[in-house]
C-alpha cells in the first residue's frame, strides 16, 4: 500500500485542476517501502488530451533519470478524469498499462469534491482492481 503525504495529493489536485479539461498525468517516486517521496508532473501530449494522456517523451525521460539520482522508484502513475466523480480505468488506461507494478492512481474532477482512486492494472489479463493508499499529514 502507497503512502502520499497530504502536499502529495494537493499536488495531483492542483496538477488536474490547471490543465483541465484536458487530463493530467505524472508519476510518483519513492522508496521501497512504499512512501511517496516526488510528485513528477508530465506534459500530456495525446492527440486529444481532452480524453486521452501520453506523457512527454522528454518529460518522462527527464523523471526516470531524477527517480534514479534520487535513488527512488517508481510507486505510481497518476492522471485525472475531468468529467468523472467516480474515476475508474478506461478501456485505453487498461490497454496502455505498461508498468504492471506500478498503482495507477486517477483524479476525478466531475463530482462536487475531487476523488483519487488506486488501481492495480494487468494489461496483459485485461483487468483492473481497486487497491487502497494512505494520506498521511506531514
């Protein structure tokens, strides 16, 4: 199980509120026993970036290569939902999920309050579950 601090998930929130209604995405870095350390916020260059997200090649290069100064690795993939309450994986987020190790985690912006979800996502198995994470305050 993930843990995020609280300045953790004001950075998501923050992240999928100024680019919406695009989506956003970025990954999470930390340690081995599964407390987040760096929010890498990426550039969404889909071809529609309104329904869809595919980081920046330079972008997500440029993190991978800081996880790993930073002797951190990778806990999670995040991006957000805009117009979803209740965010679940879409079909193209299962088809797309190459790191199976990873949590996905995805913002949804469409209800009254923000909601992040984590998901365990098999590409492969072409399935996804539900996993839980912590917010701890610093």
């Amino acid at each position: 199980m993930i843990t995020l601090l609280t300045s953790h998930r004001d950075q998501l929130l923050l992240h999928a509120y100024e680019t919406s209604p695009a989506e956003c995405c970025g990954l999470i870095g930390g340690g081995e026993d599964q407390q987040a350390r760096s929010i890498y916020s990426l550039r969404n260059m889909a071809l529609n970036p309104n329904v869809a997200y595919e980081a920046a090649p330079d972008d997500l290069f440029s993190a991978q290569r800081q996880m790993r100064d930073r002797g951190e690795q990778l806990l999670a993939i995040y991006h957000s939902h805009p117009r979803s309450a209740e965010p679940a994986p879409s079909e193209t987020d299962v088809r797309l999920a190459y790191y199976p190790n990873a949590v996905y985690l995805i913002v949804g912006l469409g209800g009254p309050q923000p909601v992040i979800r984590a998901f365990r996502i098999s590409e492969r198995e072409e399935r996804w579950e539900e996993v839980e994470y912590v917010i701890d305050a610093e």
